[in-house]
C-alpha cells in the first residue's frame, strides 16, 4: 500500500467510523488535563475502554495532582482504579510515576516526547498518546490495533510497535499522525479484529492485501 491508496483507505475509515464511539483515551484527552490523560494512558493499557474510563473517572474525584495521588495508601489507590488490568502493579506504577513527576518536574507532566520517556513506567506508546492528546504535539502512537493494521494493509513490514512506530515516522505523512492512531483503534475494534475480521463490511477491502489473515468473514 502506498501513500495515495492510504489516503484514500484512511479517508474510508474516517467516514466509516463517523460519530461512533471515540476510543477511551481520546474521550479521556478530551478533559485535556495532561497529568489526567498520562494516568489514563497508563490505566487503559490491556483494559477494556469502559473499565478505564470508570477508574479514571472515580480516581479523579478523589485526586487531581501527583501529590493527591501519593497521598493515597497504596490499597486506597487500587479501590479506586479497580478492575483495570493488572490494578496492583499500575497501583505501584502510578506511585513511582507521581514521585518521579513531583522530584523531577514540580508536579508538571513534561511536554516533549525524550522528557515523557524518561519518566518511571512510561513507554513509546503512553509518551507519544500523552504528547498527541495533552499538548496537541506531533507523535506516532502504536499500539496493537496500529501495529496489525498497517502490517496487515502492507504498508509496513515490522516484527514489532517499536519499529513500526520507525518506520511511520519516515513513511507516513505527517498530517496524518495524530489522528492515526485514532482512526486504527476505533476501526481494530470494529472491523479489522485480531482474529477472523470482518473483511466483508471492510470500506477499504478492495486495496488491503490481507496480509497475514488467514480466517475472515
């Protein structure tokens, strides 16, 4: 797939997706509080969307700082957040992440994509969401859904999120960034499934090589 069909393909998608739902994290982004979209980062990974939203919503009732969060016991702050994903260990992750951003940074979630990644527990792809949805900054966020769609499309050949974030960087154009990972989750979650897609309702069937499908409906 190259840059013409791509656009054309993303421009399905758009269309496609419409006024459905917005993945979590960009309901979440919508509140615009940087600390508050980095917490909701941290929590949604492998957590259904309305798991997230209801611990990012109950925890900020009770704290809106990284000092309020490090005021919470450590059982405390797993009532508040449970049933994500692992609650115990992103519990310990929140508290070395709020301890980092109070000795480091005065509180203040940093605004560049090298500062982000220097903070305790935070990866490619938590830096590069906060950085799109806190500060309207220029990231390539990766995750499952971007990482099999774009391989399953062809238009990257990566092993792994780490080199396809690499090889969007250099590929795709840059009008596209911030909103790609947008689009890829909302339609992963709908059509283009890990497992047997719906290619028959697939706006975009005619220029996808289904690449590595091997059962679809």
């Amino acid at each position: 797939m190259n840059n013409r069909i791509l656009a054309s393909s993303l421009a399905r998608v758009e269309k496609f997706l419409g006024d459905r739902t917005p993945p979590a994290m960009v309901k979440i982004g919508q509140n615009t509080d940087p600390f508050r979209i980095l917490v909701g980062c941290v929590l949604s990974a492998r957590t259904r969307d309305e798991v997230t939203e209801a611990a990012c919503a109950r925890l900020f009732r009770r704290i809106k700082t990284p000092r309020g969060l490090l005021k919470l016991t450590s059982r405390q702050l797993e009532k508040e957040i449970y049933p994500v994903a692992f609650y115990r260990n992103k519990a310990k992750a929140l508290k070395l992440l709020c301890s980092d951003l109070m000795e480091r940074f005065d509180g203040r979630v940093p605004e560049t994509l090298e500062e982000l990644l220097t903070l305790q527990g935070v990866g490619r792809k938590t830096a590069n969401l906060t950085l799109i949805l806190a500060f309207n900054g220029m990231g390539v966020c990766v995750d499952t859904h971007v990482h099999r769609i774009a391989n399953r499309w062809g238009y990257v050949e990566t092993a792994t999120p780490e080199e396809t974030e690499a090889v969007l960087r250099k590929k795709l154009p840059k009008k596209y960034w911030q909103k790609f990972n947008e689009w890829l989750v909302g339609f992963g979650q709908t059509i283009c499934k890990p497992l047997s897609p719906l290619c028959s309702q697939c706006p975009v069937d005619k220029h996808c090589p289904r690449t590595g499908v091997n059962k679809y409906r």
